[in-house]
C-alpha cells in the first residue's frame, strides 16, 4: 500500500492532478484514500473528498466531505460540507453543513443551512446566516 | 375505600405525582403557548410554541412545529431541533438533532467535560517543581547584577575620581 504523502502550497492545479483529480459531469474533484495525509493550505477549483489524516486550510470552492475514519484538524471553507469523520478545525459553509452519525466535530461553525444527525458530536458555537462570498479576515 | 387502585389511574388529577414511581413527565407547548422564565423538568419536553428562558430537562427536548427557543438548553438525554423549530441560545446536552431548514445560532457543548479539571491539577504540580530550579539557578545570577549594579554608581565616582586625580595634579 503506497502512502501518498502531500504537501499543497496553494497549488490546486498542480497538487490536484498528482492526488486523484477526477471529473465527474464534469466537477472537478480531488480525492484523498483512507491511507493518505495532506498538511498545509490547499485552494481548490471543485470538491474534496478528504480521508486519511488532513491538517492546514481547505478552500474549496464545490463541496468537501471527510470520510469516516478520517481525521482532520483543518480549517475549511466551501459551499457544502458533510462530516462523518472526526474534525478539528473551524468550518466556514456557503450553504448546508451535514454531521453525520459519526461524526465528531470541534471548533465554531458559520452555516446557512446545518443538518446534524442523531449520534454525531458537536463542541463549539454555531452561527446561521448568509455567508458572505470573502471572509473578512482573508 | 380502597384508593390503591383507583389512584393509579389518576394520572391527570395529579400531575404532582409524577417521578415517585420513576415515571417521568412529558411537557407539550402548543403553537399558543407561552413561557417566559426557568423551567426544570424531570421528564420530556416538547415545544411547538415560544419559549424565553432557560430550559432543563433531565429527559429530551423537542422544538417543532414552529417552536422559538431563546435562551440555554440544558438536556440530559437528547435535544432535537426540528426543520421548523427555532433555537438562539446556548446548549449543553448529551445528544444532539438538527433536522434541515431549523434555525439554530449558539454555543454547542457535549459530552463529559469531567476529565478535564484532573488534568489541569496535574499541570499545576508539574509546573511547581519546575519553577523552584529556576529560582534557583536565577538566585546566583542575582548575585551578579548586584556586583554589576556597583559599577555604575562606581563609573559616576569614576568619572568624580578623575577630577580629583587631576585636581592632585594640579596641585
């Protein structure tokens, strides 16, 4: 089993061919197994499928969902999010944030829409509204 | 009269009763309902009205049906926001539900959060040694800048000194 190892520096085009981009109907979509782990600031024109070990920031302008058994301690900002792993990081989403049963996340959230199942842990402070498209802090 | 088996059947008559036999009771706030204040039940509540003030429940909480909650939620068991319900407070339950389209702003603690202060004492005794060893080592330094304090009360005599050599010679 080869443990893909990668480190992004604000390269998505380049770092995202190197670890499973995929086009389905046309997203583009970057993929990470359960035995691969990515630290740093990864800015990304699509979705991420995050498994493995995750640590840094995720800009992500699609969806992103972590994968059961993942662990991420990251910092994410994209359109949609779905959690069935574990989290550490705050969570920024243009739109719906869905915790699954499994999930276990920890740090403060800025959501339009949240979905949170029976079965999943949330420890930090929610906020609902409309997200603005830049973050003020940059 | 014997009341033993009527009374079993008064559960509406008394309603105080409830928790003597384990039973526990079951709250609903209809869509007219009102509640401005604390409220502490042992059993289950459910809210489809308006709520402002905090609420514990050893049991569940259910906001539905168009039901607005302002303020803290404390509930033992389970705390479900319904895709119509509204929540603007704080919460501290053990099981967490929020259905799509529920409003929910507010700080979100669960868990057990006993095993923290435990650690935080054994931080303590750890720290405590090792402060000790750096007073120590900073108490022979002292003596240093109180020997290099000397020199510059002794630089402005120095500086006086000269005077008084050039005054010997120019004497």
């Amino acid at each position: 089993m080869d443990v893909q190892e990668a480190v992004a520096e604000s390269t998505p085009g380049a770092s995202a061919e190197d670890n499973g981009d995929a086009k389905r109907d046309g997203q583009r979509k970057f993929t990470m197994g359960p035995n691969d782990s990515l630290e740093g600031k990864l800015v990304f024109d699509g979705s991420v499928h995050v498994d493995g070990r995750a640590e840094g920031e995720f800009k992500v302008t699609g969806n992103l969902d972590v994968a059961q058994g993942a662990t991420a301690r990251i910092s994410i900002e994209a359109a949609n999010v779905t959690v069935k792993g574990q989290v550490e990081g705050s969570v920024t989403v243009r739109d719906k944030l869905t915790l699954g049963k499994n999930a276990r996340l920890s740090g403060d959230i800025v959501v339009r829409r949240l979905q949170i199942d029976d079965g999943a842990s949330l420890n930090g402070h929610v906020r609902m509204g409309d997200i603005e498209q830049h973050g003020s802090g940059g | 009269m014997s009341s033993t088996g009527p009374a079993a059947r008064n559960r509406t008559a008394a309603p105080a009763g409830n928790g003597s036999d384990g039973a526990h009771s079951s709250i609903v706030l209809g869509p007219r309902d009102r509640l401005v204040g604390q409220l502490y039940i042992e059993g289950d509540l459910r809210v489809a009205g308006t709520v402002e003030g905090g609420l514990e429940v050893t049991g569940s909480v259910e906001i539905d049906d168009g039901g607005r909650v302002t303020g803290p939620v404390t509930a033992r068991d389970r705390l479900v926001v319904g895709r119509s319900g509204s929540l603007m407070g704080d919460v501290h339950v053990a099981r967490l539900v929020v259905q799509d389209g529920a409003t929910f702003s507010g700080k979100v603690s669960m868990g057990k959060q006993v095993e923290a202060p435990p650690k935080a004492v054994e931080q303590v005794h750890e720290a405590e040694p090792a402060i000790k060893p750096i007073e120590a080592v900073k108490a022979p330094e002292a003596a240093k800048p109180a020997a290099a304090i000397k020199p510059p009360p002794a630089s402005r005599p120095g500086q006086s000194t000269r005077p008084p050599e050039t005054k010997g010679k120019r004497r």
